[in-house]
C-alpha cells in the first residue's frame, strides 16, 4: 500500500466564508467549488484543504458539529507576510507572531468557524533545544 495524500477537511457553517478566508490569507486556488465542499490547493496537489458544510449527509452522525479542539498547521515560505495578510483583513490573532526555540517562527489565527490555524516558517533551533535530546532530522542532540 502506498498512501498518496493525507489533508484535513474541515466542517463549515459556510463552505464560501471559509473558502475565502483560505484562499485569501494562505493564497490558495479554488479547485472544486460547490455549495456543500470545496476544494483549495497550494499550487500543486501536496497542498490541500478540503471544507465540508457542517451537517453534511456526507459525514456520519454524531460527526456533523462543530469542531472543537482542531489545529491546522501550515508551512508557509514566508511567515511575516502572512502575519501581515491577517491582521490587515481583521482576523483574530489567537497567538502573536512569535519565534520558538523548537525552530519555528509562527503564529496562529481562527478561522471563522473557531478552528485554530498555525501559519509557521521553520527556523533554526536553538542549541538548549537540541541539547536536551529533542531528534531533529532523524538524529538525536
């Protein structure tokens, strides 16, 4: 078995709201667009985010409310831009621009049904982070 994609589709109150605060912050294209999913890729197909409305016969009882607890991360070239792309579209900031010593520069901000975004750029580490036995690249500091 060779598995081929793995993204996350995300439920919506509004496939189209959410359609274009992710197309517009993350510069995604729409490739499927229908009043019940749509489909965004980064350029190619190893980017992809599906959005599903909330309630759809599609997703099985039980699952058709609103999500709770999700995290999507996106690495992205150019983390400042992005940050920037946000704030001027008056998104909610949940966690301010900020580098980590894990080698990560990020921020996170909710799209308009909750879920949390973390738009991250990968820095270097920090030597205390890999001097403390974190793997990094399959090696251990």
């Amino acid at each position: 078995m060779t598995t081929r994609s793995i993204f996350p589709v995300v439920p919506a109150a509004d496939v189209r709201r959410s359609r274009d605060f992710y197309r517009d912050l993350l510069d995604l294209t729409v490739v499927f667009d229908s009043d019940w999913y749509v489909q965004l890729h980064g350029g190619d197909e190893t980017v992809q985010l599906g959005l599903v409305v909330l309630g759809h016969e599609t997703v099985p009882d039980g699952f058709r409310g609103t999500p709770t607890g999700v995290l999507v991360s996106v690495e992205v070239d150019d983390v400042d831009a992005v940050h920037a792309r946000a704030v001027a579209a008056g998104h909610e900031i949940a966690l301010d621009l900020r580098d980590e010593e894990f080698g990560q520069r990020h921020f996170m901000t909710v799209d308009p049904d909750g879920v949390l975004v973390d738009v991250i750029t990968v820095i270097p580490y920090s030597g205390e982070v890999l001097a403390g036995g974190a793997v990094v690249g399959g090696q251990e500091g």
